[in-house]
C-alpha cells in the first residue's frame, strides 16, 4: 500500500516561503498535502505566535495555482471558521489541543458537518486514553476522515529524542482503531535534523501508513523549530530511503516467522510459570515474617536484588532500564502479595 507523505514548514512565514515550498513539494509524487502552522502554540510567551489569518489567504492561492491542498493547526472554535473560509480542506489538532478535552470538544461543534479531514496528534503526555477519546469526539462529531499522527510524548527523560516515541502507545491505538491510519512525525519526535530519516525507517517498520515531515526552504532561518526542519533536498533523500519496498508472499513470510514465534510462544509460557512460582514463594516468606514479626519491606534487600539482577542483565547484554522496570512491577506484586496473603 502507497504512503501518505504530508510535508511542508513548522510555520508559515510568508508567500513566498510558501511558494517555494509548494513548488519543491509538487515536483515529489509522494507528497500529497502541505503543512504550515498558522496559529503557533508556543511553550513560553514572546516567541512567534504564527502569522493568523493572511497566511490562509495564501494558502488558498498557492493551492489554486499549484494544485497542492493545504493542511493547518487549529487550536479553537474561531479557527476552524476561518479554515472553512479559505477553503482549507484539512486540519489538525495539536498534541496539546489533544490533551485537553474540553478544546477537543469546542473544535468538533465548529467541525461538525464540514465534511473536513481531520488528523489529530498524540497528547502531550503518555495516555492512550486521551488520544482515543480526541478520535472518539471526532466519530461522534460526523467527521469521517480521521487519521492519527504519533508525534511522540513530553517527558523527563526522553533518551534523546525531543519527544519519546513510546511506540507502544502508538502500536496500543492502532489495536483499538484498526481502522484509523497511522503517520508519524519524526520531526517533533527527533527534534533534530539527523534524527529524522532513523525516526520516519523505524516508523516503516512497524508499518505506519506514512509521514508528516516538516520542511523549509531554508531550515536554519526558519522562524520555529530550525533544529528540526529538513530542506526540499533532503527530503528527496528521506522519501528515496522510505520507498515502498515490494513485501514476500504471506507463505514465505510465515516459514520463516511460524519457527521463531514458537520458541517466543514456549519462552512466554515459562516465563508465566516461572513468575506463578516466584510469588509462590514470596506468599511463603509472608507467612514466615508473620511469625517472626518482621515488616513485609526490607529495603537493604531490595537494594542488593536490585544491584544483583541488573548485573546479570548487563553481562545478557539486557537494557539496563527495561530491566530495572520489570524488576519494579515484579517487586511491587510481590509486596501486594505478601500483604494480601
Ligand atoms: C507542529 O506540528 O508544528 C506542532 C506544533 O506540533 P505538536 O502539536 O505535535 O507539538
Ligand atoms: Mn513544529
């Protein structure tokens, strides 16, 4: 199945940057709509806010000349009005308009029977929930295309990205909607230029149904996100790169996958009864601590566990903090099962 590519500038800033964009993008055949953000959310006051209605007056002729539709954030009631008067056939709500339910639901009421094309971004923070329910206002609201866009999470540490991908929430909505696409957006999750191509192959690999990239003429005088934005160049390198690859036949596949998934299936069973045995034990412990009065937490304990697992996971070649993680949720059953037993 063919990608969809939605590519075009953080902001727009003027005509003529849009122009030039608008005539990089059509000479890409993969790229079937143009961003540029009109009203900007912006972290802190005093940074450019987007440049409001005039920037849609030029999207409606640059789309008249070109052939190329635009697509905007719209972060309140007011704004889809003016999108629905230039004509704009597509918006998106932004991750912090997702994050908030009452925003979501002003929106729908001003989208309400425009026949618009909806895409909505990943919230801020890591809760699937907020992001279905944002899909699920839409639904309700009559809009019928709706397309999610995984832009990746705001946390304390996000292992180097500007926004941790958590693909797994990604990969938990499309479990609940299989029926609504899934694009990603490498640059806000990247939030640097170099990480933008890694980001957009892995999101091919786990079989997205496209991109949203953001582009500028000329990235480094760009009014918002420089660091991240990619020129016309270089996205012709991306998309070059991310190409549809001709997939084997499901019988190929399945020889090679059905052996290795077996071994999977065998190691997750073991691993349960493994996991049933160890809180076996620790049912007996409680007993013994009962009668011996001795409190359910020992931290000097824990700590040497701890130290001791994460040094063998080390020598497995294992992630330090997925096993750190795992030890934790373990931990905390075995705590909830000495109290309850
Ligand atoms: C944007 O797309 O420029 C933007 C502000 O996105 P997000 O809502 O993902 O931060
Ligand atoms: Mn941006």
């Amino acid at each position: 199945m063919s990608k969809t590519i939605i590519a075009g500038p953080c902001s727009a800033e003027s005509r003529e940057q849009l122009q030039q964009v608008a005539a990089e993008l059509r000479k890409m055949p993969q790229v079937t709509m143009i961003r540029a953000g009109v009203w900007k959310p912006r972290t802190r006051p005093g940074a450019f806010e987007g440049l409001g209605e005039p920037a849609l007056g030029w999207m409606r002729d640059i789309s008249a000349e070109t052939g190329m539709p635009f697509c905007c954030e719209v972060a309140r009631p007011e704004h889809v009005e003016l999108c629905l008067q230039y004509g704009l056939q597509c918006v998106w709500l932004g991750a912090r308009t997702t994050t908030n339910p009452f925003m979501v639901e002003e929106i729908c009421a001003a989208l309400r029977g425009s026949g618009m094309q909806v895409l909505v971004k990943n919230p801020v923070c890591p809760d699937v929930r907020l992001w279905l329910g944002a899909i699920e206002r839409l639904h309700n609201a009559g809009i019928e295309s709706i397309t999610a866009v995984h832009r990746g999470f705001s946390m304390y540490n996000t292992g180097g990205y500007r926004n941790a991908p958590l693909w797994e929430i990604a990969l938990e909505l499309r479990r609940e909607l299989p029926d609504v696409p899934i694009l990603c957006d490498p640059s806000h999750m990247g939030g640097s230029r170099s990480l933008v191509e890694p980001i957009a192959l892995a999101a091919q690999q786990l079989d997205y149904d496209g991109l949203m990239v953001e582009v500028h003429p000329d990235p480094d005088a760009a009014m918002t996100d420089s660091n991240q934005q990619l020129t016309p160049a270089e996205l012709v390198t991306l998309l070059d790169a991310y190409r549809d690859r001709p997939t084997p036949s499901a019988d190929t596949l399945s020889n090679r996958l059905t052996p290795l998934r077996q071994q999977i299936d065998d190691i997750d069973h073991s691993m349960l009864s493994l996991l049933a045995q160890r809180m076996a034990l620790s049912r007996q412990i409680a007993g013994i601590k009962r009668e011996m009065n001795t409190p359910v937490y020992q931290s000097g304990r824990w700590a040497d566990v701890m130290a001791d697992r994460l040094r063998i996971a080390a020598e497995l070649g294992l992630d330090a903090d997925f096993t750190k993680e795992m030890l934790e949720k373990i931990h905390g059953e075995s705590v909830r099962v000495q109290l309850d037993s």
